[in-house]
C-alpha cells in the first residue's frame, strides 16, 4: 500500500538533500575510472577543473579534508535527509536504526540498531532471555516502517493500513522497551471517512499520514471486483503531544520532506508561470506555508532562500530571491544523473534502472571531486539507491536489496588516497 501512494506522486517530484558553497567553475571535470566491487578510481591523481575552465591534475593531498561552506544543516538527528532515498531509518545521539524485514514475506520486521562507530548492527532489544525472532522481541514491529528519533524517544509505524489491517503509531524507548500506541491511525481514517491509511513518514516531530477510501468499482465475470481509492485529505500529528488528535495539513496534498530547516512540500500550481508547480515550506505547528520557488525542473536540496539540484550533467545553485540560477560544476556526466546534498558532501549517481555506470561521485562543497567509488548494481535497482543514509562520520551503502545496510565508508577518508569500503556484521 504504501508503495503504492507514497512513491507514485511524490518520488516523481520531489528532492534530494543538501548544501553548498562557492568555487566550482563551468569547466568539463574528466570522471576517473574505478574498479572492482567498492574499489577507488586510481587514488594518487584527481582532474579538476580551474575557474577559466581548463583541467589540471591534483593530489588528494592538495583536498585536504571536506572543505566548501555548506548550506545544510548540521542537523541529522530526528529527521531523515531527503537526499537519499526512501529508506526507512533513524538516527540518534548514540547511534543509527533501521527497520529489518524478512524475506518470507511475513508481516514481521525488526528494528536493528548500530552504535556510532560500530560495525556491529544488533536487533533492538536487550533482554537475555529473548531469541530475538518473534513478536515477544523488543525489537518487534508489525510492518514496520517510517521510524524517527524524536525527543529522546523512538517513532515507529506498526501496520501499513491496508484495507481492514490496523495501522498504529507507536513510541518506544530507545534502546526498544516500553512500547506506547500513541495514535490508532486506522479509527482516525474510519472517523474520517476513510478505510485505509499510508503513513508518509515521520520526521522533524510530526507524523504525516493520507487516508485514503477504497470502493469496489466492478466485478467480472469470475466474480472479482476492482478497487479504487479517493483520497480524503493529508494529515498530521505533532509529537510533542501538543495537539488533541490529528488535523488536516495545508500542504496541497502531497508528502512532505524535511530539508532541515525547511519542511517542504509541494503545491501542483506555479506561482511564477513554471511548468511544474511549486515548492514551500510548510510550517506544522501554524498549519501554513510560505512560497519558495517555482518547480526548477529537477529534485534537490530546498533551503529557505535557495536551492541545489542537478540537470545537465551539472549541479545547479538557485538563489530564490533573484532566481539567479548558477552551474557550480559541470561534472562532465551524461544521461539521467541524481545528486544527494549532505552537510558536508554532495554525492553523484546514475538515476538508470540496472546502469552501466555504478559509480559514486563524492564532492566536496567547493566542488572538487574527492573520491569515485564503484558498487555492484543489480538490473531491479539504481545506482543512486545504493547510497540509503548518512550520519556525522558515515556514508551508509546497501546491496542489491537496495534496502539493508550492509557496508560503509568514513567520511574523514574521503580524499586522503586511502577510501576504503567496510562491511558492516548483522548479528
């Protein structure tokens, strides 16, 4: 179900994740080779390019550390960075969740968890006597998904809300004790109209949540009936227990995303005659929102007063208030390309379905090149899936699941020559 609603509209649209700042020329930046399964491009030279546009060749002694004045906030704990994508996870002061779902297809899931640091992903729950396998564990969640760290407790959504299933959100104590129903979001959609309900996601404290009404619509001559849904509005919970049940969110209907300071959401009218609609900062404790800037043309990263997104094979800076609209790097890439924006990176990926580049473009926020790092990309999935999170000290890879953490690369590696691609362990 909740594929079903929450990727159709939205993912189409909406983001990505990040900052920025000056340097960066017009100039065609050459892409190194890589090889093999998480190896590096040849670490000992990195072309670049001058401000006049020619290539010269650099040391990755000559980066230094991630440098560039970034844009995003430093802010990572309690929202999720629309720069990856939709990968539930959480990260904490201690340490960074994921919700695990087995592969019979039951409606079992599990939250794991791995401390800052660690390579270690244990499932959330601290009781001796528990086998850690069934509805009993702490770290038990029935369909479990869009989990968030909020005010020193754990979000999480039990139930996807399809049809008749019942649908709840849940609070817990970090380490997953003490489970709480906080909202019966199934009795909320029935209250309102609704027989089912998609959980958008949680995050910057509120839960965001559509409810849908499912009617039969024909039947054939086996005798099945056909389905199709209305929807009958967005909505929203705060968390901080402020609001007496959940309202309807002015948000033109559609998903929001966190950017960090922004809560972005999008409007399907311009406000200044583009083509593709137009993005806002919704604020949830007013229930409003404030125009940012008409649709660019591809997703991004979206501040309050501007934006970075990729078109063209270059990462664009617009400035809202102008609409000065500037190439910080030509990457020199060609083809549908999807670019990340972190707080202290900007990381570049093929947008292909099964593409014959599987390569990691990983910039610094003077957009220099610091690193390039091949993955294993499987046909079901895209390059850029590859990359589902990212903490302080970590870029978070998975496999062909496109799903599971399974390895990661230290950020204070990036540009020193020595990257390496680590494997996390599952216990």
């Amino acid at each position: 179900m909740k594929r079903i609603f929450a990727i159709v509209l939205v993912m189409l649209l909406i983001m990505s994740g990040c900052h920025e700042e000056a340097g960066g020329s017009d100039g065609e930046t050459e892409r190194p080779a890589s090889s093999g399964v998480g190896d590096l491009s040849d670490p000992t030279e990195r072309p670049t390019s001058t401000d006049d546009g020619d290539t010269v060749t650099k040391t990755p002694a000559e980066y230094g550390s991630i440098s560039g004045e970034s844009y995003v906030p430093e802010k990572r704990v309690g929202y999720v960075c629309a720069g990856t994508h939709a990968v539930d996870h959480a990260v904490s002061p201690s340490g960074i969740y994921f919700i695990e779902k087995p592969s019979d297809d039951s409606d079992a899931s599990f939250i794991i968890y791995a401390d800052h640091g660690s390579d270690i992903f244990i499932k959330l729950c601290g009781r001796p006597d528990c086998m850690h396998s069934g509805s009993d564990c702490n770290a038990y969640v029935r369909q479990g998904s869009d989990i968030c760290y909020y005010d020193g407790y754990l979000y999480v959504i039990s139930g996807e809300g399809a049809y008749t299933e019942d649908c709840s959100l849940i609070r817990m104590d970090p380490d997953g004790s003490d489970h709480v129903t906080v909202l019966d979001l199934t009795a909320y959609a029935e209250e309102n109209g609704g027989n089912s309900i998609v959980c958008d996601r949680i995050t910057e404290g509120a839960c965001l949540f559509s409810v849908y009404r499912w009617e039969k619509t024909g039947v054939d001559a086996s005798g099945s009936y056909s389905l199709d849904s209305k929807t009958t509005g967005y909505h929203y919970y705060l968390l901080d227990g402020t609001m007496d049940g959940p309202v309807e969110a002015y948000t033109g209907g559609l998903a929001c995303y966190s950017c960090g300071d922004v809560f972005l959401t999008y409007f399907p009218e311009p406000v200044n005659g583009g083509a593709l609609g137009s993005y806002w900062d919704w604020d949830p404790v007013a229930n409003e929102a404030t125009f940012l800037t008409d649709h660019p043309g591809e997703p991004g990263w979206f501040g309050e007063e501007q934006a970075f997104y990729f078109m063209d094979g270059a990462i664009h800076r617009l400035t809202y208030g102008t609409q000065k609209d500037e190439i910080m790097v030509d990457t020199g890439l060609e083809g549908d390309y999807y670019a990340m924006f972190f707080p202290d990176c900007v990381v570049v990926a093929s947008n292909e379905w099964g593409a014959s580049d599987n390569n990691l473009y990983i910039y610094d926020w003077s957009f220099k090149l610091l690193d390039t790092v091949r993955v294993n990309v499987a046909q079901q999935i895209r390059t850029q899936d590859i990359l589902i999170a990212e903490t302080a000290d970590r870029l978070i890879l998975s496999d062909n699941t496109g799903s599971e953490p399974k390895y990661y690369i230290e950020k204070k590696d990036l540009g020193s020559g020595n990257l390496e691609v680590h494997e996390f362990d599952h216990l």
